[in-house]
C-alpha cells in the first residue's frame, strides 16, 4: 500500500505543477489578478510537499527491505547497513532522477517563497518553475518509474547495490553534485522570467547572485568528492580521467565560474548584462546536457546509467524544448538590455570579460572531445577514444592566459584602465617568485619536466604569490582586504600547483610478489608477510599483509580484494598511508597461474592539497556569499 500512495502523491505533485501552470496562464484573462497568483503559489507549494512525502514514504520502504518494490529489490539488499540501503535509491537512473527531481523541486520552492508576491516577475517564476518540474516529473512516471512492483511473488532478499558504491562517500557525493546541477535552475527560470517580463528593470543579479554561489559551492563540492572517491577506491590511484561523465560534470561547472564571475562584474559596474544573461541559461542547460549524456547510456563510461533509448530520446527532447524556449527568448530579448557602462579596456571588467571567454573556450572544446567519438560511432562506424593527452594539451595554454589574466584583475580598478607600468611593477615580485620556483623543480628534475606540467606549475605558483603579496601589503597598509576574493582565488592556485605537482613528482611500482618474498631497491624495501581470508556478513576478504621499509621506518599496510555473494562481484581495497605531502598507495591486483600476486605500489606527492585547495574555493564562496544581504 506504501509504494501505491507514494506513487500517488508523485502523480498528485505533477497534477498540481500542470494546474498552477495553467492558473498562471489564464491570470490575465481574469480580473482577480492578485487572488489567481496566490492561487498558483499555494499549489505549487502543495505539490513540492506532496513530492517530498512521496521521497520519504520511498525512503522507508528503502530501509524496511520492501522488495516487492522491482528497484529496491534489483538494488539495496536486506543485509546492508541503514545508510546503504537509503543510498541505494540513488544508486542507478529510477532512483536517482527520483532524486534529482526532489532536489529540483526544493530549490525552486524555496527561491519562488521568497520573491516578493506584487512582482510583476513573480508570475513569469512559478510558470517557468512549474514548466520544468512538470517536464521533468512527466519524464520520470511515464519512463522511469521507481514505484513498479513485483506482485504477488516479491523476491525474499534483493540483488545488492553495486559493491564499488558501498562507500561513505557514494552516500553523499550523488546528492551533492545532483544540488550543484538543478541548483543552476534558480538563475535559469529566473532570466526566463526576466526576459518574458521584458521590462528589464535594474538590480535583477543581486536577486539571484546568492543562490548561483550556493549552486556553485555545490557542483565544487560533488566533483571533489567524485574525485576523492575515485582516487582511493576504484583502485587506480588517479583522481581525474577525463572520463565522459566527469567531463560533462566540468562543463557547467566551468560554465557557472564564469557565470558568477560575470554576476559580480554586472552588479559592480553595469557591465556584460546581456552576456550574464546568456551564461545562466547556458549553466542549467549543460546541467540538462550532462544528464542526458549519464542516463541515455550512449556513451561507455563507469558512471553511466544501462542503455534505454527510450529515456534518451525523450531527455534530448526535453533539452532541446527547454533549450529552445530559453535561449528563444533570448534571441528575442537582448537586443533590448542595454548595459548601463561600457567595458573600458584594462579595467577590471575588462580582464574578467577576457577570462570568460577563455571559460567558453575550455567548454567547446570538452564539449568537443565529448561528442566527437559519437559522431565518428554514428557516421563511420569507428570508434575514437579522446583521453588526457587532448585535454592536457588544450587546457595548458588556457590556464597560463587565465592566470596572467587573474594576475592582471588583482591589480586594476572598476571602469578605470590600468597603468603598465605601475601594474607590472606590484607583479615583479610574483613573478620572479614563480619564475624561480618552476627553475628549481626542473632542475632538480634534470629538465625532464614537460612544457604542460611547467605551465601549471608557474600559473599556480604566481597566482598563489600574487594574493599572498596582495594580502601582506593590504595588510602593512591597513587597507581593505577582499577575503573571499583571496581564499577562493588562493585555492584555486592551489589546485593548479598541487595538480602539477602530483604530475611531476608522483611515480609507481607494478610488482609481482608471492607469499614471504622480498622486494629490494635502493630507496625501499617490500615485503609480503602474509595473505588472510575472512567472511564477512556479504562478501569474504582476501587481506595481504605489506610491510615496507622507506628512510629506516617501517610502515605497515594492508590492500586487500572482496568478493561479494549475491552478486559474485570481486573488487579492490586499497591502503593508503597519508602524510602533508604525499600518499604511499597500494593496490593488490590479480593472482597470477604461478601463485603470486601482482601488487600497484604508488607515491602520490600533494594529492592532498587537491582537496584542500576544493574546500579553499568552497570557503571563498561561502564568506562571499555570507557577506550579502
């Protein structure tokens, strides 16, 4: 009965979306104008709430083992823990967009509850609201209903949630990128709004400013935790791989940089309103993209949904209508805003400006590397793989000029050009701090660094160097310091440094050892003492014990391979010895016909500081964000 009223209330909150659509639409044929809007609101608040019971009510029929429930039965299991069971929902497409929607749903109830009713803008924001959910709730009952049931002979046990997913931080990075993706909704049915309205009245960005930074600071949070996940469990010891899904996770994040970026320019200097404009339809559309992408299965990846063209044809139509109506209205509108000041070469807003476009152009081309195998696939029938060495090269020369850029922001003014050589002269410092730093690393690696790995070397050095130096001087001169701007930017430098530091000074082992045999080098010794089974209550473990001896200490580890019952699934564990600068990563492989094992020992330097300067940015948007009213 449980699944039959949360399948109901589903239906109900569509019901509900469609009517206050339509009450929306017949509010100007009527006279009661202000009755007809409130109208509107209340079951568009109705529907939200009868959406979120439906999660919760599926929610416990996750955790009571109802697997007369045909998802819950193909992927949770009576024998996981509480928090497994409940990330089971999320764990393929049924549940997930389930999910998605929820989270869809919350934001744009919470945003459209705190416009002021009396806007005239308000009307145009609960219809395109109720116009995306109602897409997007049609998508999910009609293709990919969660609530199916097995009846009348329910499996006794489920088939178990994917063991690779059986991680605390699967648990909530879905969650975390999936708030990012659907929080760019708020700016999106916004613009909508405004550009329906068409009266374009000023200060619309601080409107929607404070939800983009929250959306960002949860797209950065759901790809580094993505990233970490990957890193420590998928046995490969990398923590990006260019992979498809990741990528299409990339492009709006990059999208909503410069998105924020060019908030912040509109509302300092009346700037780049159209081009702001444009770039919050473009973020949420991505966001559409990238589903598409992940649940169409049109492309192999280990993050991808199974293929069902059904569902992808129908998430491309939805793209491509709510892409269309958007960008419509669009084409339609901007020629009628008018920035109230125009960019003055070598300001501020004029470096920002330079630094979107380079945004774009790290867009098109992931967004190239994306689609160009399936159009090879489709027209030619050949396959093409496009991996690191594409994007290396490409985003390479993009960051250098991004952070000459960013170097250049620091030191200029709103609406006023920059003076060279009072600006090069507060740069001499950063700049021979970061010359000398990239020097001593090729040299010390006997100039065997590549150009790619020196050039994010240098840029995250210098931009390091130059909020540092700017944060001394504000400092001594007691002049105002700009703390958001500084944290966020220093973790950004931070991640440039730290990713071309793990490049240039990582490396790996690939042994082959057998049980009490030695591995002898001059910088370390290796041994395998010993290889244990044990049962647990739904998979059995192989546990190899290493112990490695590295500067006169001895460290112990403990890598081991798990075999699960129900679905005979064998994956790796590694272990991992975390310092400040570096990561001592051991993975046990396969077990060879002569008895040994083949052991992937890495020494992965500042793999780290990859997070920390994630949660370094993160902190910069929340003080940001933290800062308005």
């Amino acid at each position: 009965m449980i699944p039959e009223i949360s399948h109901l209330l589903t239906i109900l909150a569509a019901g509900l979306f469609l009517f206050s659509l339509l009450v929306i639409l017949s509010s100007n044929a009527l006279s009661s104008t202000d009755s007809i809007i409130r109208l509107s609101l209340n079951c568009f608040n109705a529907a939200t709430i009868f959406l979120i019971s439906a999660f919760i009510l599926y929610v416990y029929l996750a955790v009571m083992d109802d697997f007369s429930v045909k998802y819950i039965a193909m992927h949770s299991n009576s024998d996981l823990p509480i928090f497994y069971k409940i990330s089971s929902i999320w764990s393929s497409h049924e549940g997930s967009m389930f999910l998605w929607i929820l989270f869809l749903s919350i934001w744009l109830w919470l945003f459209v509850n705190r416009l002021d009713t009396q806007s005239n803008l308000f009307r145009y924001v609960i219809f395109f609201s109720a116009m995306v959910l109602l897409f997007f709730l049609l998508f999910l009952l009609v293709t990919s209903s969660p609530f199916e049931r097995i009846l009348p002979l329910a499996p006794i046990n489920g088939g178990d949630i994917n063991p690779v997913l059986q991680d605390p931080a699967l648990v909530i990075h879905p969650p975390m990128l999936y708030l990012g993706y659907v929080g760019f909704a708020v700016p999106f049915v916004y613009i909508c709004a405004y550009l329906a309205d068409g009266e374009f009245r000023q200060g619309w960005e601080t409107i929607i400013q404070k939800w983009s930074l929250y959306a960002w600071a949860f797209l950065t949070l759901g790809i580094g935790l993505g990233s970490w996940w990957a890193y420590y469990e998928l046995g490969w010891g990398g923590y990006w791989f260019w992979d498809p899904v990741e990528n299409v996770a990339l492009m709006p994040w990059l999208a909503a940089t410069a998105f924020t970026h060019s908030i912040h320019a509109s509302t300092k200097s009346g700037v780049l309103k159209s081009w702001t404009l444009f770039l919050g339809l473009s973020v949420f559309i991505l966001s559409l993209f990238g589903a598409f992408i992940v649940r169409s299965g049109i492309i192999d990846s280990v993050h991808s949904f199974a293929n069902d063209p059904q569902r992808g044809l129908t998430l491309l139509l939805i793209t491509g209508v709510i892409a269309l109506i958007s960008f419509g209205l669009f084409s339609f509108r901007s020629n009628k805003i008018i920035n109230s000041r125009l960019v003055v070469s070598g300001s501020k807003e004029s470096f920002l400006s330079l630094n979107n476009i380079l945004m774009i152009t790290s867009i098109f081309s992931v967004f190239l590397g994306v689609i160009y195998p399936l159009i090879t696939q489709y027209f030619y029938s050949t396959k093409v793989s496009i991996g690191p060495p594409y994007y290396n090269t490409i985003f390479a020369p993009l960051i250098f000029i991004a952070a000459c850029f960013i170097a250049l922001s620091v030191e200029s003014k709103w609406q006023r050009k920059w003076k060279l050589t009072e600006t090069l002269s507060k740069l001499g410092i950063p700049i021979l701090i970061s010359c000398f730093l990239t020097f001593i690393v090729q040299s010390l690696h006997q100039y065997s660094v590549s150009l790619i790995q020196m050039i994010g070397l240098f840029s995250g050095i210098f931009i390091i160097s130059i909020y540092a130096f700017k944060l001394l001087m504000n400092s001594v001169n007691r002049e105002f310091i700009n703390w958001s701007s500084a944290v966020s930017h220093l973790g950004f430098g931070l991640l440039l440094f730290s990713i071309a530091g793990n490049s240039i000074f990582s490396y790996e082992k690939n042994l082959k050892l057998n049980v009490n045999e030695e591995y002898i080098s001059e910088e370390l010794e290796i041994s395998f003492d010993d290889l244990s089974l044990q049962d647990e209550s739904n998979h059995q473990r192989i546990i190899a014990q290493i112990n490695m001896k590295i500067h006169d200490k001895v460290i112990s580890f403990s890598p081991e391979k798990r075999k699960y019952f129900t679905r005979g699934q064998v994956t790796s564990e590694t272990d991992i010895e975390a310092t400040f600068l570096r990561d001592i990563y051991i993975n046990i492989g396969e077990q060879l016909d002569d008895g040994s094992w083949t052991f992937r020992v890495q020494f992965n330097y500042l793999i780290k500081w990859i997070w920390f300067s994630v949660l370094l940015m993160i902190l910069g948007i929340l003080i940001r964000s933290r800062a308005m009213v």
